[in-house]
C-alpha cells in the first residue's frame, strides 16, 4: 500500500505524451471499459475471463468513477478512483499489451490525481505488487509505502 499527499493544480515531474488524452468513462461505455481492463490482463490466461467478469461489476459500482485513457482516440488502458473523505483510493490499472510504453499510465495517474485533488482530496492512495514496475512508478512520482500487506496460506493439505 502506497501514499502520497496531492493538492490542486498537481502535475507530475514527467514529459507526458500528447497523443495520450484522458477522460471519465460514458454513459454506455461500461462494458467497453470491462473488456480493455480485461485486455490488459490478456498475458495472464487464467486471469482475463475473471478481469472480464470483475471489470463489468467495477466500472459500474456507486462511488466509483471509471477512466479511460486514449491513443490518438482509441481506449487502451483503464483506471478507477474512489473518493471519501479526503482520500482518493487509485486502482484497476492496465495497459492493453500492444500500448504500453507510450505513457497511458502515467497519464491516468496523473489526471487521476488532478481529479481527486479537484474534489477536496489531499491524500492518495494505491496498491502495487511489492517490487513491480508499478511500485517503481509510483515511487518516481512521489508515492511511498505504508505498509505492506503479507497473506497467509497453508501449506499443502493442512487443515
């Protein structure tokens, strides 16, 4: 779990692509929304029918608000934010494979945060897989770990 304080007029130290436009998810855009999220799972078979299913629930869940981030006008990643209570929580995070490295991330995150700093927030948070590229990320961009979380399992057939 990442946080970082945001204000308004926020920007990030990065060059950002201008081809890249972010912008709230549509009336009727719902299910379009699901399917690019999925897409950005694709790599991970097991995972993209269950990124389908959790995808249509999400981007039409109350208090959530659903972003899509556009290249040269084609959706191809994917974001949400939750607000309450000064707290902007950022997640649902994905590129469709054949986008990435192009900022699509870096514009949503940024955009994202505006957004939420905009609607009276002042902290943000996010979870990323310890290590990952995604940790990396928000680390550049001014995000640092509170905590992180470690989940049990027993092993084999243990009861």
């Amino acid at each position: 779990m990442l946080y970082r304080p945001i204000q308004k007029n926020l920007s990030l130290a990065a060059p950002r692509n201008e081809k890249i436009q972010v912008r709230l998810v549509r009336e009727g855009e719902h299910e379009l929304w699901a399917r690019i999220s999925a897409q950005g799972w694709s790599e991970f078979g097991e995972l993209a029918d269950f990124m389908l299913e959790i995808g249509q629930i999400s981007a039409q869940r109350a208090g959530a608000l659903s972003f899509f981030a556009e290249l040269e006008g084609q959706p191809v990643a994917t974001g949400a934010l939750c607000l309450g209570e000064g707290v902007a929580l950022l997640g649902g995070a994905c590129t469709i494979p054949e986008a990435r490295k192009h900022g699509a991330q870096l514009a949503l995150l940024e955009s994202r945060l505006r957004y939420a700093a905009e609607q009276g927030c002042d902290l943000a948070m996010m979870c990323a897989q310890p290590g990952s590229a995604s940790q990396r990320n928000a680390e550049r961009h001014g995000f640092r770990i509170a905590y992180t979380r470690i989940k049990w399992r027993l092993a084999g057939n243990a009861a």
